[in-house]
C-alpha cells in the first residue's frame, strides 16, 4: 500500500507566475541597471524564466509528485523511481514560520503548507544528476542540511500527514530544524 500526493496546482501555477514576472521584470530591467545589476539582473532572470519552464514542466506530468511506499521515497522533481529505505541515511523537517513585529513585539506564526523535508542518500550515482540539481544539492549541503529537498507544500497534502506516513517505512530520525531565535522560541 502506497500513499500518493499529487501536485498542489494552485501553488504550482503561483509559483510559475511569480517566477515569469521577475524573470521578465529583471531581464527588461537589467540593461538600464548599469554596473552590477546589468548582469545580475540577467542571470537572475533568465534564472526565474528556467524555474518557471520547470515549474511548467511539472504541471503537465502526469501522476503524484510525491509517492511513500514500502519500496522507497519518490519524488518527481528528484528521480521517477523510489529511493529506497536502506539508501536513505538522513532526513530533517525544516519547519517553517511566518514573523510578525509591531511595536518592538515579535510574534511567529506556524505556516506548515511551507515546511521543508530534506533526505540524504548513501550514493547518488543512479539517480538523475545535472547543473541544476547539482547546485541546488551543493547549496543545501553548504547550509548543513541533506542535499535532497521535498517542498512539502508542493504536495497536495498535509505535511504532518506526509511525515506520518514517512515514519511508517524508515525507522531513522527525523531530526526538527526550528529556524526561530533560540529565546523566541
């Protein structure tokens, strides 16, 4: 028995509209900018233009975006088949939280449909592999997390639910990174 989430669509074209307006926006900026923005602005947007073609590209696949199963961890953006169990040697939950101040006072506020799950595996060799991939796993590694990022609220899903579901097939930890000050916790 395997649980399936599909692609959360109205997150989905959120995101591409987002990415193809700063796309646009930096690349027809980007010539009057002068000096750094020049080409700051270009690589940024050509940048955002690529995430929204992905973005697009995941609209129109077919099938869940994420899938736990007795076989393993599959997620469309990272690989067409599970990864399995025994390969996977790391996972972390980054939780995240909206910030509020008003008047010297902060206040955070849980926002779940943005949580984060990271995983690591023992070898990558068999799995898709390209510059994006590589830069996206290379910065995750650099900010001390497991290189595979899960968007969890790319999932049409409760994140709880998919962590549950999650804890039914790999014994390991899940280790919780609360992003909070220490004393505002």
């Amino acid at each position: 028995m395997s649980a399936e989430f599909p692609l959360h669509r109205g997150r989905a074209w959120l995101g591409v509209a987002a990415s193809l307006a700063f796309g646009v926006l930096c690349l027809v900026t980007a010539p009057f900018g002068g000096g750094l923005w020049t080409i700051f602005g270009a690589v940024f947007g050509l940048g955002c233009l690529a995430a929204a073609l992905y973005g697009l590209r995941l609209l129109f696949r077919k099938g869940p975006v994420l899938v736990i199963s007795a076989e393993g961890l599959t997620y469309a953006p990272f690989a067409n088949r599970p990864a399995p169990w025994n390969e996977i040697t790391a996972m972390t939950r980054i939780l995240s939280f909206g910030r509020m101040q008003v008047l010297g006072r902060v206040t955070w506020t849980r926002a779940p449909s943005a949580d984060q799950l990271n995983f690591a595996l023992a070898d990558y060799r068999a799995y898709p592999n390209g510059v994006f991939r590589a830069l996206s796993r290379t910065l995750q590694h650099m900010g001390g997390l497991p290189p595979i990022s899960i968007q969890l609220g790319s999932a049409d899903g409760d994140g709880d639910a998919i962590i549950a579901e999650i804890k039914k097939y790999w014994t390991g930890h899940i280790a919780e990174y609360d992003p909070r000050p220490a004393d505002q916790r």
